[in-house]
C-alpha cells in the first residue's frame, strides 16, 4: 500500500498488481557453491549446444546446396535459423558485446546465443580450405580475446573443404595448440572422440580475470 501510494496511480498512471519480494538471501541460494561448480554448470550447458551443433552439421555436410563454393555467411545463416528452429533466442545486441580487432570499436560476433534474456554461448563460424593460420587466428582473437568481455561458452565452427580431412585436422590441431591466446588458458587444447566422419571436435577452458569458461573447436567437412 505504501509502494501504491508512493506512485500515485491518479497522476502517473501507475497501477500496482503485484511485488515480488527478493531478498539477499535468494541471491546467494541461487548462485552455484564454488568457481567449479559454476564451472561444470556452464560445461554441461554448453554440451547440450554442442549436441545440437553436431546435429545441424551432420545436414550442412549431407546437404548438396553446401558445397565447397558455398560463402561463410551462408553456412552461418543456415545454423543459425536452425539453431532458431531448435528453442534458441538470437541476441540481437551483437554490435555492442565486445570490442573490434582495432580496438576502437565495438565488434560483431557472428551468432549469439541466449535462454531466459542471459546470453549463454558465443558462436563463431569460419571458412577453411586449408589450415590458413592468419585467417583463423583473426577469429580465435574475435571470439575469445576481442568479442567476449563475459567469459562466456565459445564455438568457433570450421567449415572445411578440403581433399584430406584428416590430414587438416591434425595441422589444426597443432595450430590452435601453438595458437598464443589472449585469455590464460586453464585447460589445454583436448580433441574429443570423432562423432562421424565429417566432424571433428576439441575442446578447452580458458579464464578470464580468474573467470574459467569453456571453449569448443569444430570442423564440419563441406564438399
């Protein structure tokens, strides 16, 4: 009632239907007991995109539209309508999430993902016909030194056309094991189990300010 009068609903037009109260209290409940736990919260979450990454990539490199002339903004559009069709939310405040690679401006990262109004994930694609070192530094830089002021989960999607698929992904490999990152790597560069034959995975932690977050390397053979 005091909150009610306060406002004074005949002059502002404010009217007040209902106060939810949260106190101090409610806030630390909510929050994870330790960095670790946090840690493998956001580890568990970002397995479930990495999933559904698989999965939208298994139809990219099935899909005879996508071949190897096919542009980097393209395979980007088509994951992300997918991403959309699947329940994800597309921030659209891309321009304002971190820095440009001049350090001048803000950036542009090519996807990022959000749940309940959080921005969960950062998602970054990339064309490859080979291991062109320049060309993928500038877009570990983008997404995880630049782009991610948050420490949040990273993808960084290759899109590969190339006649050894295998012998590429060995060469990538060493590259982003010799890479020199602008985040303190907490975790070093791990490849997972091969979940078919046109995708290859590893991953890492990184921290930022003491901030650990996890971060995903993918390659999808197209073409």
């Amino acid at each position: 009632q005091i909150i009610g009068k306060a406002l004074k609903p005949s002059e502002s037009g404010y009217l007040v239907r209902k106060i939810f109260y949260l106190t101090s209290d409610d806030i630390i409940d909510s929050m994870p007991s330790s960095n670790e736990e946090r840690l493998n919260a956001d580890i568990q979450s970002a397995t479930a995109v990495l999933n559904d990454l698989i999965w939208i990539g298994e139809r990219v490199c099935s899909n005879a539209a996508y071949n190897a002339k096919s542009s980097e903004n393209s395979i980007n559009d088509y994951f992300r309508d997918m991403l959309l069709s699947k329940g994800y939310a597309e921030t659209k405040d891309q321009t304002r999430h971190g820095i440009s690679a001049s350090v001048k401006d803000a950036g542009e990262v090519d996807i990022l993902l959000s749940k309940n109004g959080k921005v969960i994930d950062i998602f970054e694609g990339l064309r490859l016909n080979g291991v062109n070192t320049d060309y993928i530094d500038e877009h570990i830089e983008k997404s995880l030194d630049n782009y991610n002021a948050l420490g949040t989960a990273t993808f960084i999607v290759a899109y590969v056309s190339v006649a050894n698929f295998q012998n590429f992904w060995e060469k990538y490999c060493e590259h982003l094991k010799c890479h020199v990152y602008g985040v303190e790597m907490k975790r070093p560069i791990v490849p997972t189990t091969y979940p078919n034959a046109v995708t290859r995975m590893a991953s890492a932690v990184f921290s930022r300010d003491g901030f650990d977050f996890p971060a995903y390397f993918i390659a999808f053979k197209i073409g």
